[in-house]
C-alpha cells in the first residue's frame, strides 16, 4: 500500500480512530496529487491495480470531478485516455497491458459501479454524438459479454435518464438543450437496436436471471415518454410484458418489473384517439385478478400503480373525445376497470403519485350534465361514497389522545381536518349529482355504525356524521326540504350513540344539528327534541368539558336561528340551565371551573337572546331578567364590600368571579334592544341600569385591575347601544374612573368608548368632549413622540406595538371628532393649549405615516377644519395663524412634496384613496381661500419643483373647473411627469 491508498483509506475513516492533525496532512496530500498533471494516468492506473474499494470509488470520483470542472481544459489526449478507459472498465475489459482485475470492477459494491456510470454519463454529456458517436452502439455490441455487461449498460442508462433526461428534476434551458440533442441522436442512431437488446435480454434470462431482467424492464420504463412507442407497444413486446405479469412462477421482483414498464406505455402522452386504441389494444383486464388474489405485495403495489394510472388515462380520454371519436369506448373501458381502482383503494395499495381524489372527483364531474345515472354509474357513485367514508375514518390508535385532545391528538386532528377538505369537497359534488343515493348512503351509514363493533363503533360513526354534516354546506333551501332529510334529520335527532361520551363524535354531532337547524326551523314539531340534544349530557351537560363549551357556543348560535319560534320553551329551557346558571349566581363557586369560565358568556347569551324577544310576556320578562341579574349584582356587591387588595391571593379570587359576572351580564343584555328597554318597556331599562351603576363600583374599587377594567369598558359599550341616550347621566362618572389610569393600553380602550358615543349621539356629548379632551390631549400627546416611533436596541416590543396602537387611535379620534362636526370642542378654553401640538402631530403623520390610513384620516381632519374655521374672508380669523399655517405648510408638505415623493405609490389602492384626499383639501382650500392660495401654492411652489409655467397654468384651470375628476387625474399626471425633475431637495417643513 503506498502513500496516495494510505491518504484516500484515513480521508474515508469515519471511526473517530484517526487524528484530526493527521486527517489534514491526509487532506493535503490529496490534494497535492489531484494538482498534478498527470492526474488521469494517477486515477486510471490506481484503479486498475488496487483492490481496495475505497480506492476504487476516489479514484471515479476524481475523473468525475476533473470532467465536470477541467473539461473544456483538457487535452484531446488525455480526454482520449479517459474516454477509452472508463469504457474499457464498464464492458470489463483490460486498459492497458499490465491490467489483471479488469473483471473485477463488476465484483465491487453497487456505489462504485454507479459511480463508474455517472462517469460515463458526464462523457456522454460533452461528447455525444458529435465526438463520441459509438458509445451506445459500441455498448450495444458487448452486452453479449454476459450479465455483468448488461447490468452495467442499465446504470449507464439509469444515471443518464436521473442526470440529464428526466423532467422530474428542475432543468436549466441549456440542460434541456442537451437532452434534446442526445435524445435526437439516439432516436436516430440506435433506439431500436436498444429496444430489441431489451427484449431479447428479458426473453433469455427471465428464468435464469429474473434480477437483471427486472433491471433491464426499470431502465425501459424511463426511456418509454420519449421513443416511439410502437418498438414496445406492438404484439411481440406487450405479449412478453404480459405473459412475465401473469405467470405464477416467476418471481414479484420481475413481474412488478413488468407492470411498470406497461404502465409507462399507458402513460406515453399522445393524441387522444390514438391512446385510446393503444389502452384498447392492452386487454387491461387480464390482470385484474392479480390485486385481488394472494399475491406478493410487491406486485400488488405494481399492479394497482398500473390500473389506477390506466384509469386515469381512460378518463381523460373519454373527457376529450366526441362521441365519434369513440368516448362510448373509452367510457366503457373505464367501466371495466373501476372496480378494480376501488377494491386497490379500499385496500390501501394506492401509489403515492395517483391522487385518489383527483381522479373521484373528474369521474363525477363527468356525471353533471346527466339528466339520468345508469345503474353502473350509481354503483360506482356508492362505492365512491364507501371510499370516502373509510378514507376519512380516524385510526382507532389515536382515540384516547383525541378524546382528551393532548398534543398527539391536536396533531391527528389538524392532519386529518387538512387531508379532509377535498374529500369533503368530493362528498357534496356526489350530493348534488345523486342527492338521494348520498342521503341513503349516510342513513345507512349512520344505522350500520350504531350496530358495529365497539373497537371501531367511535371511528364510524364519527364518520358517517361528519359525512352528514359536509353534505349539509351545499345543500340550498329546496333540498333541505326534499329527499331522504325528512328522515335522516328526525334520526340524527333522537339518537343516542353508544360513544356518545367520546369528544369527537359529540363535537361532530352537535355540528351535524346546528347545520340543520333551519329544517327544524321550518319544521317545528321537532323542535323538541333538538332542543334536548343541546340541553342533556350530548350537549352542555355532557361531561367532557370541551364538548360543554362547544355545546354552549352551538346552542347560541341555535337560539339566533330559532328565536321567537322558541318563546313556548323559554321555562323549559331555563329549567334545564338552572344549574350551569347556578355556578354564576350562587356565593362561593369554585372560579377556576372551566366551562364556567370560557362558557357562561354563551350560555347567559342564549338566555338574554331568548327572555328579551318583545313575544315574551312584560312580567316573565321581569321576572326571568330580576331572577338573574340581582343575584349577580348581590355577588358583586358583597364583592366589593370585602375587598381586600391587600390580600393578593383572596383578591385574586374575587376578581375572577367578578370578571366572569360582568362576562355574563354582558352576554345577557345582548338580548335586548333600545327600543325594548327605553321605549316599550322601561322598566326592563331601569334594571340595567341599576346594574351599570353596581358595576361601575368595580372600577372605583379595582382602578388598575386591566382584566377588570375591560370587562367593565366592554359592558359600558353594550348599555351605550342598549340605554341609548339614557345613559348620559352615568357616563361622567364611568369615564372619569377610567381617566384615572394613562397607560397607552388603557388609554386606547378609552377612546374607542368615546368613539362609540361620538358616533352614535354626535354633538350631544360635546360638553363631555369638553370636559374630557384637554386631559386626553395632554395624557396623549405627552406620550406620543412627535415623528415616527422609533424601533431599536433595548426598545420592547409590547411597548412599540402599544404606542403604535395608541397613535392610530388618537388620529382616529381626531378624526371622528372633527367629521361628527365637534371640531370646536379643539378651540375651548382647557383644549385651545394643545392646538399647537395637535397640528403638528396631524401635519407630520399625513405627510410621513407608514400606515396609509392613518395618512389619509389625518388629512381629513384637516379638510374638515378648513371647512368649519375658515368661513370667513382670507385675513378674517377665527383661528389665528390657522389659515397661514394650511396655505404655507400643510398645502405645500402634503399636497405637494409628500406626493412628489417616490414612496407615494399610485399603484398601491390606499395611496389612491389618500390621493383623493389630497386632491379634495387643494379644491377645498381654492374655495376657501381663492386666489391667496394659488398666488403661494403655484406662484411660489410650483417654480421650487421645476415645473413648467404651462402645466402651472393647466393646473389652475382644473382647479378652478368642477370636474373633481379631471383634476384629480391631471395632478397625478403632473406630480409623474414633475418626479423625475426633482434631485432630492424636497425637505419636510
């Protein structure tokens, strides 16, 4: 062993034995002998002469990599050297005199013979057929040599199909350029010798060696997209390729082998009418038995990968040909082969190529426009039904982890709810082709999933209900009317599943009810019973808590639908809840319950929904309203009278209770209009309002309780829509608690309630707005930086989305302010300090805000401000400064150098909106302020920008034009056209 083997064996050690120092100095030498320029003698001598595998394998590698990164480089003789060489070796055949082991090489491990191909292969790449035109001829010739030669051909032609030929890899243009000249030469020169080579190899060693016969039959299956087809799809070959699948003797390797190579011929893309004949031609149904009988699994697998891709290839056919061109053929070859697709389905042997919903969902699509199904359709529609259902079955191992729904359970649900969609989709195309077989189908579903064994009873009937529930989404009202629902809704009704206590199929049955709940809307007299699903352990008192909780939110959603139609069950219903009620209104309940805590708000909605319809009598009405909020306002009071903030641990219990009282109140006076409360029945009104004031005590006692607080905010904002303006006489002492704390979080909360009440009773609350804007103003202002909020080192993130937060809100409160005509409310007395500041935060951000929204509100406020201050003649005021301050700054920063910059994006929809702003204040400021706006704005401005005194002029003309249109689409030509011009001199002022 000299030193280059003792180098390559140390550089291949993977044992951990050998020093890393000495690794290097291995590395190195290496190296040092690639650099050499007789490298190639190196390479090919070594591997003639050494008997080491490892040897062997550097030795391509280097020839493969001097190839790949010198060839161009090369000499014409040492290309020549290694041409011959790496050829002589493949064919096993001496290189040169003193070569003994040439026949060895067929001795070594697989990777050192595919190493030898793809050496070959990258000749192949530069050299043919223009300076090696013989290489597969020549091959060709010494495949007579034996086994060793044939298998040796097959990875040549393996690693040129993966290296070069084949699309399933990404390819440069000139990869592809490539394989097209050598697919071109070898079309020309030898595919049909190669062709016969295979045939003959697979007739003469299909008993002797059916190996090397599978590997011939993989290496044709490559090269069948792109030779003529008719050198394999002729009587000789597809005889041959149909006697190795069939034959019992022979072993799986060969006779999958077989069906592959068949299935690239079924695949071969060409003109319709000629594939059909070419899959007419094949008598498919030869080997239907072999995927039902007790055959290998391999050839199984191969079997059904070459039937489902037959299929596909006779739907496709019969989806483009006209009835002359023979469809009725192609659709009865499908016919012939379907139910072998289905049982391959049903058994899981599909390949992982063929898309069994694809390939469902084209064959019903076929069914569309039939007025009429035969009965081999509605057989196969049924059995497509039978695949879905078992396709969407959960595996019977994950049922305890989705029951409790831990993490391993979450996964399979996300997995499943995903691999679902397009079988659910499937589903309903099968619903609107055969609505009455599907519905038949999921009855008895449901009835056969009732009686089967109890290992797999809570995956069927899952199953089946979730068949059921994914039929209802496309069903429109008609359907819901006709067909089998009048049976199935009443079934799914007043079934109690054995496994009804698992979560899965109580979550899906109570779905399956709350999507037909408008058949039982139209069909009262079930009512009833839909009701006790919801009410009775199926539903809240079910005692998964998971299922509670979706019981809670469905039975909500339940009483929307149904509501005045319900009224005859409103005692029943609030018998039935007395006790989930009772964990709210009773002292001394455990507040860590959970389905207390996530699910009260949905139950007390559904209570509010129903006892505040104007069909429920004044004095039930009284009474159910009284019998729930006066043990809750008790439970707050006595609350608030025990408080002990001192105590953490007892406060942090009560304000979990309280925070879950207010939740419920909350929930319950959704029920009730304005209308109700203030109008027809006050006294309902005078209940809430008794509440509000309890419940405003909360913040007095807990002002820095955030949880608190929002709760509170939350139901100040439901009695603003339901007191209506019977609410004023609590707000200032509800707003002036919430004024005590200036966190910009709270403050956020703060404005959006003042919104609400802007909008909703305008200039009603100006003397609240009055009262409580300088202290907003100054809070707010005080905060708020007066330029971007900055993002940096040692900056937090809450904080930066705070603030972010708080800025848009304030602008949107400025901008509410000043569009409910209230802009006076920023000249009182208290207010009129912060006006200066006001501007200059307003003209900053409507010229530099990242958030074009904010932009464009920004600008509003200042088109309504010139609209309500200046209604005078220019110079007469009533702002000082304020009309100076628009025509000098913000017509020039905004109007004009905010627009001319490149980031103003025309294409982008918003800006767009934002433009039409800007355009709408420049027309609003020439009413205003005629001529003394041009003179400064185009007079003065315009030469700044460069532009030409002939555009100024067109501008002023649309200006003063009413044709909004034409002006808006003139200035952005104009700001376009005045882009280029400009060299960075524009500086906010």
């Amino acid at each position: 062993m000299d030193d280059l083997e003792k180098a390559i064996l140390i550089s291949f050690d993977e044992s951990g034995t050998i020093n890393s120092l000495i690794k290097l100095q291995a590395a190195a030498f290496i190296q040092q002998v690639k650099d050499t320029p007789s490298i190639c003698s190196i390479c090919i001598e070594k591997f003639c002469l050494s008997n080491l595998v490892e040897v062997k394998f550097w030795c391509l590698q280097c020839l493969h990599e001097i190839l790949r990164v010198r060839y161009s480089s090369m000499s014409s003789e040492e290309k020549d050297l290694i041409r011959k060489s790496v050829f002589s070796m493949a064919c096993g055949e001496p290189v040169h005199a003193n070569d003994t082991n040439s026949v060895r090489i067929f001795e070594s491990p697989s990777f050192v013979k595919n190493k030898l191909a793809q050496v070959v292969v990258t000749l192949i790449n530069y050299e043919y057929p223009e300076i090696w035109p013989s290489v597969f001829v020549d091959f060709l010739h010494k495949l007579s040599k034996g086994a060793a030669v044939i298998d040796m051909f097959c990875r040549v032609l393996n690693v040129m199909d993966d290296e070069l030929i084949s699309l399933d890899y990404p390819r440069s243009g000139n990869d592809v350029a490539v394989a097209g000249r050598i697919k071109d030469a070898m079309r020309v020169q030898c595919v049909p010798q190669m062709v016969r080579a295979w045939y003959d190899i697979v007739l003469m060693y299909k008993n002797s060696d059916p190996d090397l016969c599978s590997s011939v039959l993989n290496s044709m299956r490559k090269y069948v997209s792109w030779i003529d087809i008719g050198l394999i799809a002729n009587d000789a070959f597809t005889q041959l390729l149909f006697e190795l699948m069939l034959v019992d003797g022979l072993p799986d390797q060969l006779r999958a082998a077989a069906s592959g190579a068949v299935l690239a011929v079924v695949s071969k893309r060409m003109e319709f009418k000629s594939k059909l004949a070419l899959l007419q031609s094949l008598q498919i149904s030869r080997v239907f038995r072999l995927v039902t009988d007790d055959s290998g699994s391999e050839l199984v697998s191969g079997v059904a990968s070459l039937l489902t891709g037959y299929a596909t290839e006779v739907l496709e056919c019969s989806k483009h040909l006209e009835p002359e061109d023979g469809k009725e053929v192609s659709l009865e070859l499908l016919n012939e082969v379907l139910p072998s697709v289905f049982n391959i389905i049903q058994n899981g042997e599909v390949d992982s190529a063929f898309s069994i919903v694809h390939f469902l969902s084209v064959y019903v699509g076929t069914m569309k426009n039939h007025s009429t199904l035969t009965d081999r359709q509605l057989l196969h529609l049924s059995q497509i039904l039978e695949v879905i259902r078992m396709q969407i079955q959960f595996d019977p191992m994950y049922r305890n982890n989705l029951d409790i729904l831990d993490k391993i359970g979450q996964q399979e649900a996300d997995r499943m709810a995903e691999f679902r969609k397009d079988l659910f989709v499937l589903i309903r195309n099968v619903g609107r082709v055969a609505p009455d077989l599907t519905q038949a189908f999921i009855k008895n579903s449901l009835g056969n999933s009732m009686s089967s064994s109890e290992d797999r009873n809570v995956e069927e009937v899952e199953a089946s209900l979730s068949l059921f529930y994914a039929l209802g989404e496309s069903l429109s009202d008609d359907a819901m009317r006709t067909g089998l629902l009048g049976e199935l809704i009443p079934m799914l009704l007043s079934t109690r599943f054995p496994c009804h206590s698992n979560r899965l199929v109580a979550h899906v049955y109570l779905d399956t009810i709350t999507r037909y709940v408008k058949y039982v809307s139209e069909n009262t007299q079930y009512i009833p019973i839909a009701l006790r699903a919801f009410l009775d352990e199926r539903g809240i008192h079910h005692p998964n808590v998971n299922v509670s909780r979706r019981a809670s939110y469905l039975f909500m959603r339940v009483v929307k639908l149904l509501k005045a139609k319900l009224v005859p069950y409103i005692e029943t219903i609030l018998q039935s809840l007395q006790d989930t009620v009772a964990q709210f209104t009773r002292m001394g309940r455990v507040p860590n319950d959970v389905s207390v805590s996530e699910d009260g708000s949905h139950i007390f909605e559904a209570i509010g929904l129903l006892i505040g319809m104007e069909d429920v009598p004044p004095e039930k009405q009284s009474d159910y309203l009284s019998s729930l909020l006066t043990p809750l306002c008790q439970q707050v009071e006595v609350a608030l009278l025990n408080a002990k903030p001192q105590n953490p641990e007892e406060s942090l219990l009560q304000i979990e209770n309280m925070q879950q009282i207010v939740m419920a109140i909350n929930a319950l006076s959704k029920g009730f209009s304005q209308r109700l409360v203030t109008t027809t029945r006050p006294g309902i009104g005078l209940m809430f309002k008794k509440t509000l004031d309890i419940l405003l005590q909360i913040l007095v006692v807990f002002p820095k309780v955030e949880p608190l607080r929002s709760k509170v905010t939350s139901f100040i904002h439901r009695m603003v829509d339901t007191l209506g303006p019977s609410i004023f006489p609590y707000l200032p002492n509800a707003l002036g608690q919430l004024l005590i704390e200036s966190e910009p979080k709270e403050l956020v909360g703060f404005l959006v309630l003042l919104n609400q009440l802007i909008c909703k009773f305008g200039a009603e609350v100006r003397d609240i707005l009055e009262a409580v804007y300088p202290v907003i103003a100054s809070r707010a202002f005080s905060i708020l930086p007066r330029n971007d909020i900055q993002s940096g080192p040692g900056s937090c993130g809450e904080e930066i989305r705070e603030l972010q937060e708080l800025q848009k809100t304030v602008f949107i409160f400025l901008n509410v302010i000043a569009t409910h005509e209230l802009s006076s409310v920023f000249l009182s007395p208290k207010s009129s300090t912060h006006l200066d500041l006001m501007m200059q935060l307003l003209l900053y951000n409507c010229c530099n805000h990242k958030d074009i929204t904010i932009r464009k509100a920004c600008v509003q406020v200042f088109i309504r401000l010139i609209k309500d201050w200046c209604t005078g003649p220019y110079g007469k005021e009533t702002v000082p400064g304020f009309q100076r301050f628009i025509i000098e700054t913000f017509a020039v920063n905004c109007c004009l150098y905010s627009v001319l910059d490149k980031s103003f994006e025309f294409r982008d929809a918003n800006t767009v909106l934002l433009f039409g702003e800007i355009v709408t204040a420049q027309k609003v400021m020439y009413e205003k302020f005629g001529n003394d706006f041009l003179l400064h704005f185009v007079s003065k401005c315009f030469p700044s920008i460069h532009c030409p005194q002939d555009l100024a002029e067109q501008y002023c003309q649309k200006l003063q034009a009413n044709d909004f249109k034409a002006l808006k689409s003139f200035y952005q030509s104009l700001i376009e056209r005045l882009r280029p011009l400009q060299n960075g001199s524009l500086v906010f002022r």
